[in-house]
C-alpha cells in the first residue's frame, strides 16, 4: 500500500509542470492522469527507448506549450494521448511522438519528423468542428528563420496540408465558420512580402488559404492580439516598429467578398493614420468587448520632454474608424487618465519631480498663446509616511498598492472652463500594466 502511494505521489509530481502551465483548454478538455502508476512507468520505459538511440529531450521554445512531455487528447475519444519532443543527430533531426494508450500500455501511433535546431512552438487547434485536433509546429531554422507545418490529423496519422514561413503565429475564428483558423504573420524577407497569411479547414478537409500584405517598413512585431472589430468581425491586430522608430497598426479581417483584408492600409502601403512613437499597443481600453488601436498625439509642455495623449479608435472590417477614447498613460510611474472630451486640445503636460519619494505629473490649462494654468497634480507616492503625505494639503488618494500610493490635487478658484471635480479624477484613473506594452 505504501509503494502505491508514493508511486501516485511520484506520478503527481512528475506530471505538474505539464498540467500547470496548460490553457485555453475548455472544463470538458480538462488533461486526465494515467490510471495507474504502472501505465505512467510504462510511458516512461517508451520515453527511455527512444533516448537510447541517441536522442535528447527538446521541448518547443515558445507558446504555451513548452514541455518534452505533453498530454491532450487529440481525436476527442476521451482518451489522453502523449505527445514527446526530441532531437537526434542526422536528418531531419526534430522528431515529435504521438503516444496513444493500449490495454494500459502506451504505443507510438504516430512521428511527427522536421529539419532545423528547434521546435519553436506547438499549437493543438481544432480547425473543422470534428473533435479532433489540427497540429501546427513552428519550427526554428537557422537564425531568425521561423517555418511553419499544419498538419491535418485523422485517427491519430497526420498529414502535412499547409505551410508558410513566419514572424509571429496565432489563431481564432477570423472566417465566421465558427472554428479557429491559423494565421502565420511574417516580416519582409529575401524573396518575399510581409503579410499575413490565413490557413482554414472545410468540412470536406480542403484547406483555404488567404493572403493580405501587411505594411512594407514594418521591421519588428511588437505584439499581436485578436479581438473583435467595432462591426462585430474577428481581426488581427498585429503593432509593429517601422524603420523610422514609428510604431503602426495592421488590422486583417475578413470582407464581405470572403476576401482577408489588411483594413487600414492605404494606397501608399502603409497602414493609414495609426503612426505613434511611443511604445503602446491595441487593447479593450473600454471594456466593450472590441480591440482599441492607439494613436499619439504630441501635448503642450514647458519642458524639453515630449508629452503625448493617446486616442484610441474601433476599426470595422471596411476600414473605417471611430474615436472612442482619449486617455494621457504615464509609463514610468504605471497609471492612466481617461481625459474628458472637453480637454481635448486644451491642456498641456509636465513632470516635476523635486521631493524624494514623489513623482507628480502637472496638468495645465491651454489657451492660446496665454500663460499656461496649472489645475491639477498627480502623485505617485512611495516610502513608508506615503499614506500621510496623500492626504496633505488638500490632496486625496486615488489608489494604494503595495508599496506605491496615487494621489492628487485639485487647483482652487482657477478662472478656467475645464471643470474635473475628486469623484470624477477616481473614476477616471486606472493602474497601467505592463502586458499593455510589452505584449507577454
């Protein structure tokens, strides 16, 4: 009984890492355990055989599937299947190993075999609606290189139907056929285009394929995210740095001709109107439902530095936009303002940072060539006293967090028509994470 026990025990921390880091994945998908240890060391006596002839564990690099063993069950049987990533020396060295269970033993139904230095990443997508699971390996080539396999899966046999260089993958149901679709984006290369290209499956197993081009100075993807457009439509949203240090948005989304569109693009090539220097990417700023892109806009300021407000836009898959939005983000302290419409045009921007454990931002009323007049403060305040110092001198808080607390202050009897009182400053202020700009 206590040899049972810890090989349960042993099996529990074995399979962890695996369980742990899996997502996505719907409450009747949920990865089941071997039912007993003895299949798990059977599993294990596989595995070994196989490093025996001189291979290595080599998990994919990226994605959310990182593990040399991973568990899914891939034709829907209820059944787990294994799924083992190595590397040998020779020929098309990658190998991935499909594992099935078979009267409480586990047999090989399948070897998934590509040529590079890695698997870059895996995606289990169902791409048809017949409950079994597409694969898509990225695999890293030499460099920055990056080739991509479909792989049509049928009783557990897969069968290469589509391929594609790429930059950066993802998938969601961009065609309106209620099943995911892939999508490879890819930067400029030697002999070709950057674009996106579009991978679906049809009932019958024909695979389609869609191609749009996305903004030819594109030279790095910042992030890429899919969501909802303002008409309802999925698209991928794909932020990008140019040469020039400019950031871009591409948008692709299906037309109503069936046609992948890269929705701002313009004639000249690049994606019209959605230019902005700093770093920010697409969100739901809103909350409504629809990714938001971002566009900068320089504000006034008594200092060297430049200062900009963000106006964020819904886009519908015919390209036309809509204002939705204005907000001023203050990186380096991790907060943001949604600004009231009437401010627009009409304030300006500065930093005064002259009292150790206090960060304030200044916001001044802009009128013509007169004098800027300063209306509200905004304070990031650190150190052990933070909680009496936002109360002081007719300060308020607006958030406490860990060790960081947001005040601010509202300027009294200032002749000027912008009017902002306590109430509205908390409903308007929000902490600023950082996936926002990084895109992890």
């Amino acid at each position: 009984m206590l040899k049972r026990v810890l090989a349960w025990l042993l099996l529990l921390a074995s399979l962890v890492a695996v369980l742990s880091s899996c997502s996505g994945t719907a409450a009747d998908d949920l990865y089941k355990l071997p039912r007993s240890s003895e299949e798990y060391n059977r599993l294990q006596a596989r595995i070994d055989d196989i490093l025996r002839l001189g291979a290595e564990l080599a998990p994919p690099l990226s994605g959310a599937n990182r593990q040399s063993l991973q568990v899914k069950d891939l034709d829907g049987d209820g059944l787990i299947e294994a799924i083992a990533f190595f590397k040998f020396s020779g020929d098309n060295p990658l190998k991935i190993y499909i594992f099935k269970q078979e009267n409480g033993d586990y047999a090989v139904a399948d070897i998934i075999e590509g040529s590079g230095d890695a698997v870059e990443r895996v995606i289990y997508v169902d791409m048809d609606g017949d409950h079994s699971s597409e694969i898509v390996v990225g695999w890293q080539m030499a460099g920055t290189l990056r080739h991509m396999t479909l792989y049509k899966s049928h009783a557990l046999k897969h069968t290469k139907v589509a391929e594609s260089d790429y930059t950066s993958l993802t998938y969601c149901d961009v065609t309106g056929d209620m099943f995911e679709d892939v999508a490879a984006i890819r930067l400029r290369g030697t002999d070709s285009d950057a674009a996106c290209e579009l991978f679906s499956i049809e009932n019958d197993g024909e695979v389609v394929h869609y191609t749009a081009n996305m903004s030819a100075d594109v030279e790095s993807i910042a992030r890429v995210i899919t969501g909802k457009l303002s008409d309802g439509a999925t698209g991928i949203f794909v932020d990008g740095k140019r040469r020039d240090g400019q950031y871009i948005t591409d948008v692709f989304a299906m037309t109503e001709e069936g046609l992948l569109k890269n929705v701002p693009l313009s004639a000249t090539g690049e994606a019209a109107n959605t230019e902005r220097t700093p770093v920010i990417n697409s969100i739901d700023i809103t909350g409504n439902g629809r990714i938001e892109v971002p566009i900068a806009v320089a504000l006034p300021s008594r200092s060297e530095t430049e200062y900009y407000a963000i106006e964020w836009y819904d886009y519908d898959s015919d390209g036309t936009r809509e204002r939705v939005l204005t907000t001023y983000h203050n990186y380096s302290d991790g907060w943001y303002l949604v600004l009231p419409e009437s401010w627009r045009g009409r304030i300006a921007v500065r930093r005064e940072d002259t009292v150790a454990g206090e960060r304030v931002i200044v916001f001044s009323y802009v009128s013509g060539s007169a004098p800027q007049e300063d209306f509200m403060r905004i304070f990031t305040l650190t150190g052990e006293n933070r909680e009496e110092r936002g109360t002081i001198a007719g300060r308020f808080v607006l958030l406490s967090e860990g060790d960081t607390l947001y005040a601010a202050e509202l300027s009294q009897n200032l002749q000027i028509p912008l009017q902002i009182t306590e109430t509205a400053v908390r409903e308007r202020f929000s902490r600023l994470y950082a996936d926002w700009v990084t895109g992890n």
